[in-house]
C-alpha cells in the first residue's frame, strides 16, 4: 500500500470559490480511483487561502486486474461435427492472443456464441495519477478566472507550485507553466523557505510546523474554541452564523485570536449596523451587548498587539462614519424621506418608489378579512416601508444589505407604533431560500403585497423570467409569497390579489399568464415540501390561488395515498376522465332518458353525495371528502358494466355522457385523480 498527496498553491484565494473547489477536486480524484478500480483507504479534503488538495491513504499500486470478454463466431460456426476447433474459431482466437482455456461458450438472445475470457493486468496508479491530475485540475470550474502568464491556463489566481507526492516519489507533470514536485510553503508570517516533504503521511505535521493547519474541521474547531475563550471574560456572548465561520475558516491558515473594543458611544447604533460594520472588515465577531469583539487573525502570537491596535483603528473609523449617518437619519425621519421617494423610479415605465408605497398601501386592504391584523398598523407600515432607501445609512454602499431593518428603526425612533416599526423592519423577509421568515403577521403581511407587487411589475416591465434568466429575481419573490402564505396559514385568493394589483396599475396582461406562474411556484414549493409530483398535478389541476387550501389536499391525498382503497378510488376517476376525453361541450343529464337500472343508482348517488361534498369542502375537510368520494366506486363500477355509454342512439349516448360529466365534476372539486400515477400502470 502506498499514499498519495496532492498540492495545489496559488496566491490567497477568494472565500466564496475555495470550499466548493476543494470539494470539487476530491470528487473527481475519488471518480478516478473508483472507475479504474484503484482500491484506497481513505480520501481527505484539505484547503486554506492558499492552497487546495487531496490526501489519498492505503492506495494500491496498480489497478485491480480486469476480467474482459471478447464476443467471438456462433458457436455452431466454431466447432465441427467432432467438436474440434474450425477455422473460424482458431482465426479469432489468433486475432486476439487467446488460449484455449480461454474461451468460452455463451447464450444470448441470437443464440450460442463463444467469447474470450482473459485477464488483464493492470495499469500502475503512477501512470494513471500522472496522466489523470492535470485534465482533472484544468476541469475545475469557478464563476470568475485569470490569465497570468503565457501559458494561457484560466485560474482564479496565479498557481505558485504543486505537489504531487506517490509514496516516496514525486509526480513529474506540468501544469500552467509550474512542475509538480515535492515542495511545499508555510504561512507567510511563520517563514518564507519552503517546505521538503518526503511522504504525504508527514505532510499535516511538517505543514503543521510551518504554521498551517491543512484540514479545514480541524482549523474550524480551533476558530470556534478560540473564540469562545476570548469571550469567556466578557459579560456578551460572541454572535456568529455558521457561514461567518465558514468565510474565516477560508481565510486564516493558523488561526489566532486577539479581543478588541470600540467606544461606548457606539452602542447606540443598532446590533445590526454594528455587526454589519464589524462583519465588513473580515473575520470580526462581535460579542453582543458590549463594545468588545473578537478578530480571528493568521499570524504568529507576537503580531497580537499589532493587530489589536490595527483593527481598533479601522473599526473607530468606520464605527464614526456609522453613527454619523444614523444620527442625520433620526434628524432627518421617515416622513421626510418619504417624500424623497417622489423622486426616485422604482422601475421604468411604473413609476415612482412612492407611487409602489402608495400600491402597497392600497393593496393590502385585501387583508382585511384576515384574523388578526390591525389595518390601521398594516397602512401605515406600508406607506413608510420604502422610505429608508433615501436615508444617508441604507445609500451608504456598505449598509445596503440593511434596507427595511433601518426602515423599522427609524421609524420607532420617529414615535410610530411597535406594530408599524415591525412591518417595516420585516417586510423584505425572506430574501432568499432558506432566509428567516418574519416573526410578525404584519410584516408578513407587508411582504406578500411587496413581493406580488415585484412580481407584477417585472412582467409588465418586460422582466419576465426565461431559463435560467431571471434578472428581478422574481422566482425568489413568487417562491417567497407561497411559503408566507403557508407559514402563516393564510387562506388568500392570490388570482385575486393578481387582478386587484393590476387595477392598482391600470394596465392588463395575458390571462393566466401569472396565476401560471405562481401556480408553477407552489408546485415546486409542495415539491420541496415531499409532495408526490403527480399528487401536487391533481391538486393544481383546478386550483382557485387558495396556497393554504393546496396543501391541505396534498396532505389528505398524501395520508390517502398509503391506503387500501387509494387505488380504487383513482381507477374510478380514471375510467370516468377517460370516456370523456374527447367531449368538449357542457351536457345537462335529462332525467327522462335515464333508464337502466346502473344509470338511476349512479344518477340517484351522485345527488345524493353533492350537498355533502360541498358542505365538506367548504369546512375543508378533505380526510372525509376523500371517504365520501370513495363511497361511489362501486356505483360508477356498475355503470361501466351494466351501461353501454358509447351507444348509436345519439341522443341515448349524450345524456349518458352528461351522467359520466355530472361525476367527473364531482372529483374534480376536490382534485383531478386522472393525473395520480399507480405503480405498474402503463403510459
């Protein structure tokens, strides 16, 4: 058994690209062991800014042998009447080195065949590595790259060396420009001679001495353990997120720690100015309730002094610039800045950030029947919501990201009412996938008339999305209104909402074209939710922009669906859609011509079952339509063996369609079964 280590070095690489490249790299050394069949032990990820790589243990030197098999002649073509060998089979055989021990006799479809059966010893892992690692290097993918040399090679940054380490021996290979060998560099604050390595089983230690921590878990528990213990005297816990952790974890090599502190007078500010103004300048985790923050640095111990002194400055800097907009804020209020928004083009052609607030505030008047909400709050809140992207702080590049959040701010400061300052400070939530939902109804409320309005607006502008196209982001919007709407069990009309935000406009659209579009957004958000494809079809089939209602029926049909008497149900929804798929006009069941027997049970039991089924859909309670509509199986099964539906007389064969029409409308009150695909059915 032999180890393997792979280096790249290149020149302090940006956070956001290392991690997934990293990754990227084991997978593909790990896709080339597995298809050539190179046993190993096991596989380790390792990166800092300044390098990425692979650490391959108890790898085997060659190949694992291949068995192959050649399709030879038809066995009757390959042997005589005695069983000897024609020459045919002995021509083959000479063709492709084979013995006689070596063939074989198989049957296949066309018949009996005979193939050679040999084995192939394999390549060594040396050749296959040194051949392999350069294309698997230049196949790594990165959102933005450089050119800086002759060579041509697109990397995010320059490659300064690699190593590429078989057991003992170094890989002899270029790649743009640089020649793999057995070198290695430490961090630059510890030294600056590079690093002999002689195996790849010493590289963490030898690496190690030279101040770096290869393996990202291991340098991670060290960032956070630090952390802690730098906190440990304060009177604040330190605030972090995983992705801040992350982002460090990228940038430091051998993390040290040192604590600093900025004047109290800043404690005025709000937790997310000062975290966003710590945050900007990399690596800083501030312990919240006091002046004090933690700063994650890569250097020797002895720098500490120096970089304390070093941060507290740029913080005093930027932490001033920070509080003087804040300040001028406050003077200044929201009604002030609302009147700036007159002045400002949302998007072009639908005017102003003003005329949107004044949108928003005629637009969720549609909320008045929801439980809960204070309409006078929900106004307010929406006239104001915009009024921040005027004020000195949310124009300020760095604090953009603070939109809405310094909206409710200043709006409590400015004397408005808790519910109004939560709206606004809420009213962009979720930003994205994944994003915290807002806490309050209110500015869950704000959010949805904001996000129909983006939506909305883009398609009248011109910015509907295409493909991968999307350049207002209105995919996320339309997302983020169907998981408000669920999250807060809000029975909304949202073709409603469509249709009264277009009056808001004065302009019209292709019909169906946005309850479409949201209709396509809730069927990947029941996707996400563990919905069955065909189950989310059925509900959406004759959906009344009701969210909350769509996913209490995939729910009931998703409980249903394990059932004995799920399939029955299906197949007699089946056998109904079916006969009428190529009946297009309304027909109206004359009770004169209903004659057989089977028909009068169906007809009877389909009147029978209408008030029920209209009573519980209107309570909702989908668990007991479901049992209600299973209830006319057997009826419906009757008909279609007892009822010749496709008859000649014409007038006969309507009025029994308009019967099979009648139940099918039944289903299809609650969802439309046809689109439900049973195991083993055919297409």
């Amino acid at each position: 058994m032999i180890d393997f280590l792979l280096e790249i070095g290149f020149e302090e690489f940006p956070p956001n690209f290392l991690v997934r490249a990293a990754k990227s790299l084991t997978d593909q050394i790990e896709t080339l062991l597995k298809q050539k069949k190179i046993f190993y032990r096991s596989l380790r990820t390792i990166y800092t800014p300044r390098r990425m790589g692979v650490l391959v243990l108890g790898l085997s030197r060659r190949q694992k042998p291949q068995v192959v098999e050649i399709p030879g002649p038809p066995k009757r073509f390959a042997y005589d009447a005695k069983g000897k060998a024609t020459e045919k089979l002995t021509g083959f055989m000479k063709a492709n080195n084979l013995k006689s021990n070596e063939i074989i006799s198989k049957r296949t479809k066309k018949g009996d065949y005979v193939y050679g059966r040999k084995e192939i010893t394999g390549a060594s892992t040396e050749n296959i590595l040194r051949d392999s690692v350069p294309s698997i290097i230049s196949n790594l993918e990165f959102p933005r790259t450089m050119v800086w040399n002759d060579k041509r090679v697109r990397f995010p940054r320059p490659i300064r060396w690699i190593v590429a380490l078989l057991d003992r021996k170094p890989l002899r290979f270029e790649y743009a420009g640089v020649q793999a060998n057995r070198y290695s560099w430490p961090n630059q604050h510890f030294s600056f001679k590079p690093i002999r390595l002689e195996k790849p089983r010493e590289y963490m230690n030898f690496l190690r001495h030279g101040g770096v921590i290869v393996d990202p878990n291991e340098r991670k528990k060290i960032i956070l353990t630090r952390i802690r213990q730098a906190a440990v005297k304060s009177t604040g816990k330190p605030i972090y997120t995983n992705d801040m952790i992350e982002e460090i974890n990228c940038t430091t090599e051998y993390p040290e720690v040192v604590t600093g502190n900025f004047d109290q007078r800043y404690m005025v500010l709000p937790k997310e100015v000062l975290m966003t103004v710590l945050r900007a300048h990399g690596n800083v985790i501030w312990i919240r309730d006091t002046n004090e923050y933690v700063y994650v640095f890569s250097a020797k111990k002895k720098a500490l002094q120096n970089v304390k002194i070093g941060y507290e400055r740029v913080m005093e800097s930027r932490l001033n610039d920070a509080h003087f907009f804040y300040q001028n804020d406050i003077k200044t209020g929201l009604q002030k800045m609302l009147a700036q928004t007159k002045g400002m083009t949302w998007l072009e052609g639908l005017g102003t950030l003003y005329e949107k607030a004044v949108r928003l505030q005629n637009m969720v008047e549609a909320f008045a029947s929801v439980s809960g909400v204070d309409m006078e709050e929900l106004k307010r809140a929406a006239i104001l919501c915009k009024a921040d992207l005027l004020s000195e702080m949310v124009r300020e590049k760095e604090f953009t990201s603070l939109q809405g959040i310094m909206g409710g701010h200043y709006a409590r400061s400015g004397g408005e009412r808790d519910g109004v300052a939560d709206a606004i400070g809420e009213h962009y939530l979720p930003r994205f996938v994944g994003d915290r939902l807002p806490k309050t109804l209110g500015g869950a409320l704000l959010s949805i008339a904001d996000k129909i309005d983006n939506v909305v607006g883009a398609f009248l502008s011109g910015n509907r999305p295409s493909g991968s196209n999307d350049p207002l982001a209105v995919r996320r919007s339309g997302y983020a209104v169907i998981q408000l709407v669920d999250a807060f069990d809000i029975h909304l009309d949202l073709s409603g909402m469509i249709n009264a935000m277009l009056k808001i406009y004065r302009r019209k659209i292709e019909d169906g074209v946005l309850p479409e579009f949201f209709a396509e957004r809730l069927a990947r958000y029941l996707q996400d939710k563990g919905y069955r494809y065909d189950e989310i079809k059925a509900v959406l089939a004759s959906w009344n922009g009701d969210v909350a209602d769509a996913k209490k029926r995939c729910e009931a049909l998703k409980s249903f669906r394990g059932s004995a008497e799920f399939v029955k149900l299906v197949i007699g929804q089946k056998r109904v859609r079916n006969i009428l798929k190529n009946v297009k006009a309304a027909m109206v069941v004359d009770t004169e011509l209903v004659a057989e027997t089977a028909e009068k049970a169906l007809v009877k039991m389909g009147g029978k079952i209408r008030p029920n089924l209209d009573a519980m859909i209107r309570s909702k309670d989908y668990p007991e339509v479901l049992k209600l509509l299973l209830e006319m199986r057997p009826a419906i099964d009757k008909f279609f063996d007892d009822v010749l539906v496709m008859c000649d007389d014409k007038k006969l064969r309507e009025n029994r369609l308009a019967i099979v029409s009648t139940i099918n409308d039944l289903f299809l009150k609650f969802a439309d079964f046809s689109q439900i695909v049973i195991e083993g059915e055919r297409t």
